[in-house]
C-alpha cells in the first residue's frame, strides 16, 4: 500500500486482483473437489476475472487505490 498512496496524487492507482482457481482443462475429479471449496460451488471461468480487470482499468475505478479485489468466488469469506 505505500506504492498506492505514494502515487496517488499522480494519478497511479496500484491495485491487485486475487483470482480463484480457473477452470482450463483440468480433469473432472479436481473441478468436482475443488469446487466444494468454494461457497459458490463452482470454478471461475476467465471472463469473470478479466471483468475485474476491465473495471480496474476504466475510468469508473479512478477513485480504487491500494485494494486487492478477491474473485473467487467467496473462498476468502471461510
């Protein structure tokens, strides 16, 4: 976070995104197990991370410093 409030008033937000695992081609057996993990009870496919992204990098996020934007599905909520 000092890297966010440091640049802040340049302009320079620094913010991260904690992703869950996305599915890609993993074998069935590791999709079924995993995804019990997960409140959602479902893998992330990659357009909902690159949602996120596409919300850091608009103008609409011109006021997010410093945050990390877990999509995971509610794993961190355990």
């Amino acid at each position: 976070n000092w890297l966010a409030t440091k640049y802040a008033p340049e302009n320079t937000n620094f913010n991260i995104i904690s992703p869950s695992v996305v599915i890609n081609k993993q074998n069935k057996n590791f999709i079924k197990k995993y995804s019990e993990l997960i409140p959602k009870k479902i893998m992330a496919n990659p357009n909902q991370i690159f949602s996120a992204i596409e919300f850091l990098i608009s103008k609409d996020a011109n006021y997010v410093v410093g945050q990390n934007i877990y999509v995971d599905g509610g794993f961190t909520t355990w």
